[in-house]
C-alpha cells in the first residue's frame, strides 16, 4: 500500500471511527519505509491503549509505539 493510503486509513481511524483530535502529524520517507509522528490528545490511558491496538491493526502498519511527550525534552 502506498503512504498516502496508509496516512488516510490513519488519519480515518484517529479523527473518524475513534474521534481523536490529532495536535501534530509528520511523516519521513527513508529506503522506501516511512515513519511518522502523531501527536493526539486522549481522555485516558484505556483510550491511548486501544488507539494503539486499532493502528497495530492496520495493513501497512509494522509498529506503533507510544512515548510522552515528556520524553523528548
């Protein structure tokens, strides 16, 4: 599938079925893999967590981890 297949059935699952605002989106092309950032804002963990299983899901998808933004300070 091409990336921007993926980055619509992405966006599709965060802001349409889960209705999850999306603050910041960046995707990067790097030997024919893209890796991408989103940042979301959740009510709770329960939320974040099944965003992450939905996304796992996908076609396309070969990982998703979760990090705070905390982290990148």
């Amino acid at each position: 599938m091409d990336d921007v297949g993926v980055m619509h059935k992405i966006t599709n699952v965060v802001s349409g079925e889960m209705k999850i605002n999306i603050s910041a989106l960046s995707v990067e092309a790097r030997e024919g893999l893209f890796q991408g950032n989103i940042k979301v804002f959740v009510h709770d963990k329960e939320e974040l967590e099944d965003l992450v299983v939905q996304l796992k899901g996908l076609p396309g998808i070969e990982s998703v981890e979760r990090y705070d933004t905390e982290d990148l300070a």
